[in-house]
C-alpha cells in the first residue's frame, strides 16, 4: 500500500488547481507553496468539454452531488460563452482579430 499512497499523493500534488477547478476535495494533506498550483486554469478543463468525445462525460464520476455537478456545468459553459463573447467584442471593436489568430481563420 505505500505505493499505492505515494502514487495517489503524486498525481493530488500534479494535478491540484484542476481538483480544486473541479471542487474535488481530497483527504491527501497538501503544503502550500508560493506558486500557483499545477494546472489551475480554466483552459484545461474548457478544453475538456470542447472535445465531442468526451465533453461533460466526466461529471458522471464526480463523487460530488447533483447540485455541485450542475453548478460546475453551468460555471464552465459561462466561462466559455464569456471567452466567446470577449473575442467577438474584440473583432467588432478593432476590427480584426489579433495577428496570430487572423491568419489561422483567413
């Protein structure tokens, strides 16, 4: 079983922002550090539920109760439309998309 500790300690150490962007508690004790915390983005889980295959299929498995899984849907679907809605805002207001994302959607 030490092992198996260290192991389930390693990924909670790695993978801490994205437990907590998905409010899953753990009961592994963690140190604080000066740093952000490991993958502590939206973008990850976004990216998540962008792609058809996957998309909201891993709610199913959260251990939190339905009200916490919806909650956390309709927290990451704002998130999106709000990221949506900033880039048409800028493409309206400027009149083109930045430099690096125009030439990709010419």
């Amino acid at each position: 079983m030490p092992l198996v500790k260290a192991l389930q300690a390693s990924l909670h150490k790695r993978f801490l922002g994205l437990f907590h962007q998905v409010n899953v508690t753990t009961t592994i004790p963690t140190e604080p550090t000066a740093i952000s915390e490991p993958f502590d983005n939206e973008v990850y889980v976004i990216t998540a539920v962008l792609d058809p295959k996957y998309s909201f299929m891993w709610l199913q498995d959260h251990p939190g109760n339905q009200q916490t899984k919806d909650n956390l849907q309709s927290s990451i679907t704002g998130t999106f439309y709000f990221c949506i809605w900033i880039w048409i805002w800028i493409w309206k207001v400027i009149g083109k998309l930045p430099e690096g994302i125009s030439r990709r959607w010419r």
